[in-house]
C-alpha cells in the first residue's frame, strides 16, 4: 500500500516558468512533509520541509504548499533553472524519530 | 556541514558472495538508515537504527542484514548476493528529536550482481 505518491513520473518546463510538483498522501498521521532533490549518481538533498501545522513555506525560489483537508501537498519552483533539473522526492513521517516514507519520485526537465 | 560517506561508489559481486556496504556519519547522528532507490519504484527503506546496537526492519529486509556497532557506522549487509539487489543503495543519518526531521544521505553506492 502506497501511502505517498506522486503520480507524474516525469515534468518538462521552460527556463522562467514555474514548475508544479504534486504529492498525495493516504496517512493521516503524518505530521511532517519534505521534499528532496536528486542527481544522478549522488545521493538525494534536502529542500524544503512543512509541518502540518502550516499551510505554507517558503524559502528562495522554493514553495511548499499543504492541503491536508485534501491529503495533498506540491512544491512550486518560481522561476525554474536548468539546474533545476534533477528527480524530486516528496516524503512523509509522523514523530520525531520516525522514519521517513518516500514516493517514487519525479523527473523534472526544465529546458533552456 | 554533516558528511555522511559510503566505502563503494561502484561495486561489482557475483551472485553468492557476501557483501558489505558500510557507511559512515561524522555529525554523531543517533538515526541512521539504508535505502535501495529502484527506476520506478522511488527510494524503499531495508534497514534503519535508531542507535548504537538498535535496529529495525524496514519495508523490504529479506535478503540483509544490518550491523551497528559504533554511533558513527551503519553496516548492510548481503548474506548471498542475487541478481535482483542489482540497485543503488543510499545510507542516511539524522539526529533523533532534531528541530526538523531531514536525513542526511551519503553519495549512493551503485551495486551490480552478475
């Protein structure tokens, strides 16, 4: 049973435009939210977390939103780079010492 | 800055041998954590350890095992190598009770068993 999921394996944007990456969850209890990003070959890096208690955070170019009335949070890129191009994980816990549970992830292209 | 290494980044073993994938974190984190990342299946946690000679299975354990005998050090272990632990498998550390709950992960150490 899948309890996160992004169902768009892949996205492809203009440099400039914004990039909407979404995330559903299935578990009510989880009380946290991240996103990572992942080059090929290296190892996935943190970006941007929201707790549920928050409906929004925001850091740089980076936008999480939450809406957990519809289980469902995204992560906006404004303005995306070609550097931005990388696989993006959403993932979700519950506790402060519980593990994390990833989806499958999503592939974003943004072209120059 | 947290460092969190892995022995291999490339590793090439024979279906059989024993395998070890050893990981290091220098920032004293209590948690740590091995994952296998698969195309289309995301990153799908084996084993992790709360701390020094503590561990929990994961959502796929068959076929690992896990040792944690130091803080700074998370072994995974592969009992019998097969053709379908062909993966890249990553490692993690987190500080317990830290203010956010991010896991640190080292670069990946891509395994292919022939």
């Amino acid at each position: 049973d899948q309890q996160v999921k992004q169902n768009s394996p892949s996205l492809s944007v203009q440099e400039g435009r914004i990039s909407i990456l979404n995330c559903d969850y299935t578990n009510s209890m989880f009380d946290y939210f991240l996103w990572y990003k992942k080059y090929p070959a290296e190892g996935p890096t943190f970006l941007i977390s929201i707790s549920s208690i928050k409906d929004k955070n925001e850091d740089g170019r980076f936008t999480v939103f939450l809406n957990k009335s519809a289980k469902h949070l995204s992560l906006h890129i404004v303005p995306s780079q070609p550097g931005d191009s990388a696989v993006y994980f959403c993932a979700a816990g519950s506790g402060a010492n519980s593990k994390l549970t990833f989806g499958k992830g999503i592939t974003l292209s943004v072209r120059p | 800055d947290v460092k969190v290494t892995q022995s291999s980044r490339y590793l090439v073993k024979r279906t059989g041998e024993k395998v070890f994938l050893e990981c290091v974190q220098d920032m004293d984190h209590e948690n740590m954590f091995w994952y296998r990342q698969d195309p289309g299946l995301g990153l799908r946690l084996i084993y992790f350890s709360y701390d020094v000679k503590m561990k929990e299975k994961g959502d796929i354990p068959e076929g690992y095992s896990v040792s944690r005998e130091k803080k700074e050090r998370f072994s995974l272990i592969l009992e019998s190598a097969s053709t379908n632990q062909t993966s890249m498998y990553l490692c993690a550390s987190r500080l317990a009770g830290g203010r956010i709950y991010e896991q640190y992960f080292g670069p990946g150490t891509r395994l292919t068993v022939t």
